[in-house]
C-alpha cells in the first residue's frame, strides 16, 4: 500500500514549536504536493535488540500502527547532529508526534480525495520512476565497473583530448600590395585597431578576402603545423607575444600581405593517462549508464502498446505570453530546473519540499 506523507520536511520541526497551532504553521509555509512512500521498514536490530521487539507499537492512528523499529529507523536516518537531539525520552515523543501528525494530516488529505488530484498522481509516478531507475541501475552501473582497459581505450582514441600544443588566434587583414599593407599595418597599431571592434572596422574596409571578412578577420586558433594558412603568416602569428599585440605587414608568398591582431593563446597541455584516469572513470560511467537507461526504456515501451495521435497533438495549443511567469522575458527560466530535468531519459523531478526554519544548524529532520 502507498501511502501519501506530505508535510515530510514541516512536521519534523512543528513538534517544537508551541506558540502558533499546528494549522498556522502549516498553512504559513508552501505545501509540496504530497508524495508516496514505502510501507516504512522495520529497521535494522540495534546491539542487544531482538528483531520481535521492533515490532512493538508506539502509536496507532486508526488502523496505521507506528512502531518502536520504524520510529528507530526514521531517527536512524538523519544525519549524526539531527540524531544527537533525540536521545532523551521527551525528544523521542516529540519526534514520534510529528510522526503521528504528518499521519493525521495524510489521512485528512486522502479524505478530501486528494490521493485522487492529478497533480499528486503525477508526482507519486515521478517519485516511483525515480526509485525504479535507481533500484535497476544504482547497483548493476557503477563507476567501479570501468575497466582499466576501457578507459585506456578512450584515452588513446581521443588523444587529442590530453595531449595538445601550443595555439595562437588572430584575426587579419588580407590586401594585395605591400605598400597597402604596411599603411592598414601602421593604422592598425595606433587608436583605430585598439579594441577588436576597431580591428573588425578595419578589416571590413580593406580586408579583400571575403570569406575571412564575414569573420571579422578571424582565421581561428593556429598550431604551428598548420597547413591551412601560409606558413609566413603561422610564423608571424607565434611571433606576437601578448593578447592586442599588431603585426607588421607579412609577405604571405602568394600575392598577399596580412596585417595581423593576436586575440587568443592556449598554452600546449600534456595530460598523461594517469592524469586522465579520473575525468575519462567519469565519463565512460555516465555514457554506461546513459546507455543502460536508454537500453532499459526501449525494452520497456517494446513491451507497451503505444498509440500516438498526430493530428490531435497538433491542436495543442501553448501559451507564449510572458503572464504564466515561465521566464524573465529574455529566455531565462524565473525558477531554476530541478538537477535532471534535462535528461531526456528520465521524467522530471517532483517540487522540492521547503524546509521549515528554526533549526540552528540549517538542517531539519525528515520524519
């Protein structure tokens, strides 16, 4: 049986706060849709404890029974400074009574049907699909299961990856004739070619080559063995020592002289598969598992009796206002996406819960 327990996070705190009620407190704070959980487990024996007396009741709501192991199990679970605050008898009761509100108030909600409301429905299926791909594939796809001999593989196809020289970006001004050359040269280097716009005018004026002119002059990072650009011109580039630097005019050999404006150097890396082991460990894991899932979701639509309707989907109608607050109005998003929300396996995350203040440490039970 599933059973829907939405206040999680606000009833785990509301136990120690008695000033307000219980309604206050909740109603003052932005409920998340309420979301399934396991029938809850018994726990683990703690030394010198039998698993019978696990089962003993602590408390009874209508026909939901909270017992010692559950209530062990669930403090169990916090992290070391949330479980040193129960250890006294009066904790215990407190934290067994939020227990018992957050059973109150689910049974309350499954009362008005809201187990029923399709928002609740569509989040128990995206919690459940969530377990579901971690109970397949958080055990069988792990990074320990990345050979040595994968990841060598990976490094010497891809080599180009770590190991990579020295590259120089300029962009330039191709003219005909040299005494052109060395007048765009000396404009270049005085007010006009200071800044890459200027530099950019510049090459739109005198530049003849057009396919370079559509690029602002750009011929893109060069290594010293290119072949792509005359030889005189690679020379010339590696030559200019800082970012903004200008040539002088460069005879190319072939009818042309360029005019030169270092905008980039990246310095030669080399990163040996030691070095690599890591990044490449990483890599391959999330491939692996991304093809695991992807493996697992075909299997599972082969198995499902798919019906699509085009002409019906094409009556939808979306709404592109800027009213529904779904971005800033310049392609921003005013909420950001939930971790996975990208993954085109995997269905979207639920609403995160929104903790309740009071806890000195930031960190707040979950019941």
């Amino acid at each position: 049986m599933i059973r829907f327990t939405a206040p999680l996070l606000i009833l785990g705190v509301i136990g120690c706060e008695h000033s307000e009620s219980l309604l206050d407190k909740v109603a003052e704070r932005p409920m998340p849709a309420p979301q399934p959980t396991e029938p809850p487990s018994p726990g683990v024996p703690m030394p010198n404890q039998s698993a019978e007396e696990l089962k003993t009741p602590l408390a009874k709501i209508d026909d939901v029974v909270i017992t010692l192991g559950e209530l062990q199990e669930r403090i169990n679970r916090q992290s070391p400074y949330i479980r040193a605050r129960y250890t006294s008898l009066e904790q215990k009761k407190e934290f067994l009574d939020s227990l018992v509100r957050m059973e109150v108030l689910a049974k309350e909600a499954i009362r008005r049907g809201l187990d029923k409301d399709p928002e609740v429905i569509r989040t128990m299926k995206q919690v459940m699909i969530q377990k579901l791909m971690r109970d397949e594939f958080d055990a069988r796809v792990t990074a320990d299961s990345i050979t040595d001999a994968e990841m060598k593989k990976f490094y010497d196809a891809n080599l180009a990856e770590y190991v990579k020289p020295e590259e120089v970006r300029v962009s330039a001004i191709i003219v005909k004739n040299k005494a052109q050359a060395e007048r765009v040269a000396l404009e270049a280097k005085g007010e006009a070619g200071k800044t890459n716009k200027g530099f950019r005018d510049l090459v739109t004026k005198y530049s003849a080559d057009e396919e370079s002119k559509l690029r602002g002059g750009d011929l893109r990072y060069l290594e010293a063995t290119n072949k792509d650009v005359p030889p005189a011109v690679v020379k010339g580039a590696f030559t200019l020592i800082n970012t903004g630097d200008v040539s002088a005019a460069i005879d190319a050999g072939n009818g042309t002289f360029y005019v030169l404006k270092q905008t980039g150097r990246r310095r030669a890396m080399t990163k040996s598969f030691d070095d690599a082991r890591a990044q490449i460990r990483n890599k391959l894991f999330r491939d692996k598992r991304l093809q695991a899932q992807k493996d697992f979701l075909d299997a599972s639509r082969a198995k499902a009796k798919i019906e699509i309707n085009e002409a019906n989907l094409a009556k939808v109608r979306i709404d592109t206002s800027n009213t529904t607050g779904g971005d800033d109005g310049h392609g921003h998003d005013l909420v950001p996406p939930m971790p996975g929300a990208n993954d085109p396996l995997l269905p979207p995350a639920p609403p995160p819960i929104t903790p309740a203040s009071g806890s000195g440490s930031g960190e707040q039970p979950i019941p």
